[in-house]
C-alpha cells in the first residue's frame, strides 16, 4: 500500500501539533511508521488519504458501534445545527437524552453530562470525595479512566501500597491519595481498605477492562468489590465510559446484575460526537452543584449538536436491542476464525472476548492482569498489526487495546480479516 500523503500530511502536522496528534495512541509510536490519515469513512470502513480502503476495527476507539456516518446520527447533527450550535442555556433535548439513559441504565435516577470520559471519571471522584468526605480512592493497575490527575498512576511491580505518578506533572501528593490494586485479585483490594480504614471514598474500575486489551472480570470479582465496598462503606464507581451502552443497554451492571453507586459514560453515549456523563441515585445525584456542595460545570456541556448525535445512537439501541446479540455473535466468529488461523500456523495466543469486545495477546498464558497482559509479546504485535494493515484490515496501534466490534461488519468483512489473519500469522514465524 501506498501511504505517501498520509506521511507527507505527518511531517506538516508535526510542525505545529506535538507529535503531530491531538491523542498519544494516534501516532503509531507502540508499533512504529507514520499514521495513516483518515479522509472519509462509511459503515464498517475507513478509506484514507492515499485512497486506501480498511475495514475498521476501532471505531473510533468504541463510540460508533453502528458504524461510521451513521445516517440518523448524521441527520439528527445536521438539523440541529441549522438551529445554532450552543446557547449556555438549559435545552429540552438535554432532559430527552437524560430520561432514555435513565430508563436504559439500572439503577440510577440522575444523569448529568459533560464532554469527554475523562471529565466523567474524574467528575465521579470528585462526587465520591465529597459525598463521604473521605479522600483516598483505589483504582487498578492497567486500568484507564483518561487523563486526570489521580488517574495518572501505574503500579510499579508489586507495589500495592503508594502509587507514583507515571506522568511528570502529576504531583507527589496527587499520587499518595490513589492506591492501586490487582484486577481480578479481591485480596489487593482487600489489603488496601484494611491498610487504610476510614480513608477510602470510593473504588474505580473497568467492570470489563479494555485499556489493557480485554481483560473480562473472573466469576465473582465483581460481586467480592460490592461486598467490600458495602462492608467498608466505599462507593463502587464502574467507569462504563467504554462497556456503557456497548455491552448491553444497561452495561455491565445489566449484564452481570451487579449495582454500581456512579456509572460513568462515554464513547457510545456521544454518537462519536465529545460527551461523557455520569449517573447515579438521587442521594448522590443531588450532592451536586446546584442542589449540593461538589462543584462541577461546563461551558458547552450539554451542547445541542452533541445531544442530539447521542440521543440518535441510544433511541437506535434502545429500539433494536436485537443488536447487542448480533454484535456478540460476529465478535465470537471472528474469534474462533481467528483462534483457528492462528493455531494452524502455530502462533502463541490468547484471546480475551466478552460482547462485542475482543483481543489476542500474543501470549500462551491467561491474560488476567495488568501484569499478564504486560508479558505478552510486543515484537509479534509489531508485525501483527503493520500486516494486518497492509492486507487493509484496521486494529489500534497498540496491544494494550481492545478491538471494538461494530454491527455494520457483515460476515464477508470477518472473513476477509481471517483470512488476512492467516496470510499475517505466515510471516510472523
Ligand atoms: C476512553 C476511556 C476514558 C476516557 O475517555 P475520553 O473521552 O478519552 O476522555 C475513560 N475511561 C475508559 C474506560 C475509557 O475507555
């Protein structure tokens, strides 16, 4: 393939745009070479500025999980804007949006939007905080809940007591009120409330991680969190930003009948445009600004174009549930295609699924953990994806991603990526 605008585009876009992204993961330095640049995309492709045409694996990194240029979305974006773009006032479309998320997520009366992942996570801590007037907030090793602060903490190996910082700029003292636990090891958890009791305001996590590939939770683990949290009075924040809206209408909390105290949102709920949110009961809700004490705002929160892009994808959803079926099932062809591929040519993998997300890690052990997940090949990755992309089939650039399944993939764009699969696991060796 040909990728010489989309390089040519890089080295302007270098010049003024550090590293040439508005996001780190977009400039392709986990597997080296230039980003390609997209033009256009339909449905279930990406078609660059070289002309390229990919099948698109990442969708925009989960939010279009009916395809690129959706037209309800598209439509409901266009009518909106002829009508302004942003007023700084209360909309009737913000309450529309507002009652099809409550009615479609469990247990939550009240919702409130903002503009990305990121301000929902770290708006919900800041909820927790204040609601328990505690101050101290557990989170685990590999999981992403964006770029605030207190979630700019990784654990060094074994080091479950005091993170640090794994940005500069992220200040010492920033660093000693997040702990970090082990996914899907109750005992860290465990360990971290003993070690500081009456301390910790709540606990944040993936309820299914993607940030570190797919990493589903083991039976019980979610379950062994809610009675933690309820024994040592902590609220439980499920950080739904990638599963919500994606995994079932509810999330997870519908799937796997477990109740969160805040949800947050993002990706789907947007339609691809900036939104995120987070929900939970009245009694937390209302501790809010205007009606409680924790402050929390925003200039275009809230902002119509956005609203009605969002509103178009979760009325979508919500009609035609059938989609959370036909999803899951494509992600479980594409696995066991891809599994069987890979085994013919004798490739070490392990492939982690749940719904409509799914990724190999080049590993022959289970990936469970950050840890695990941090063992597996990289190299194998490399070569992975640059020959996936020459054979036209688009994943993240990076092994620490999950693949998001999109519902406009037909079963002809699964065997063509299998058989790209297989055509890549040859020269892998
Ligand atoms: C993407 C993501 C975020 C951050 O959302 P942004 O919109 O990128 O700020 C937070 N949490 C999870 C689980 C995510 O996948």
């Amino acid at each position: 393939m040909n990728y010489k605008r989309s390089s040519d585009l890089f080295k302007a876009a270098k010049n003024v745009i550090p590293g040439g992204v508005n996001s780190p993961v977009r400039a392709f330095s986990a597997v080296g070479g230039d980003p390609v640049f997209i033009k256009e995309a339909k449905g279930a492709y990406l078609f660059d500025e070289d002309g390229n045409k990919y099948i698109d694996y990442i969708n925009s990194w989960g939010p279009l999980i009916l395809g690129h240029a959706f037209q309800p979305v598209v439509d409901a974006v266009i009518e909106k804007a002829k009508k302004g773009t942003s007023f700084g006032t209360p909309t009737e479309i913000e309450t529309t949006i507002a009652e099809l998320a409550v009615s479609m997520v469990p247990n939550i009366d009240k919702i409130r939007f903002v503009n990305s992942g990121t301000e929902a996570c770290m708006s919900a801590v800041r909820l927790a905080r204040g609601f328990t007037s505690r101050e101290k907030v557990i989170k685990f090793a590999g999981c992403y809940h964006g770029h605030s602060d207190s979630f700019l903490i990784q654990a060094g190996s074994g080091a479950i007591t005091f993170g640090t910082p794994n940005s500069p700029g992220v200040t010492q003292g920033t660093a000693k009120d997040t702990l970090l636990a082990t996914y899907n090891s109750l005992e860290s958890v465990e360990a971290l409330l003993d070690a500081n009791k009456e301390e910790v305001a709540c606990i944040i996590l993936e309820p299914i991680a993607g940030n570190m590939g797919c990493i589903p939770p083991k039976e019980g683990f979610l379950e062994g969190l809610r009675e933690l949290c309820d024994k040592h009075n902590v609220l439980l924040i499920f950080d739904e930003v990638m599963t919500g809206f994606r995994q079932a209408k509810g999330g997870v909390q519908e799937l796997k009948n477990i109740k969160a105290d805040i949800v947050c949102f993002g990706k789907v709920i947007g339609g691809g445009l900036p939104v995120g949110a987070f929900a939970a009961r009245n009694e937390i809700m209302d501790y809010l600004a205007p009606t409680g004490p924790v402050y929390q705002a925003g200039t275009l929160s809230g902002n119509p174009l956005a609203m009605a892009a969002g509103l178009a994808m979760l009325s979508e959803l919500n009609k035609k549930s059938e989609i959370y079926n036909s999803i899951a099932d494509k992600t479980e062809f594409l696995h066991l295609g891809i599994s069987k591929v890979l085994n013919e040519n004798n490739v070490a993998h392990t492939i982690n699924r749940e719904g409509s997300m799914i990724s190999v890690h080049f590993s022959e052990e289970p990936v469970v953990d950050f840890e695990s997940a941090a063992r597996a090949n990289n190299d194998t990755f490399k070569k992975f994806f640059h020959g996936m992309l020459e054979n036209g089939v688009y994943i993240a650039p990076s092994a620490f991603e999950t693949w998001f399944i999109s519902d406009a993939l037909t079963y002809e764009d699964l065997n063509e990526t299998i058989s790209a699969v297989d055509r890549v696991a040859k020269k892998l060796k």
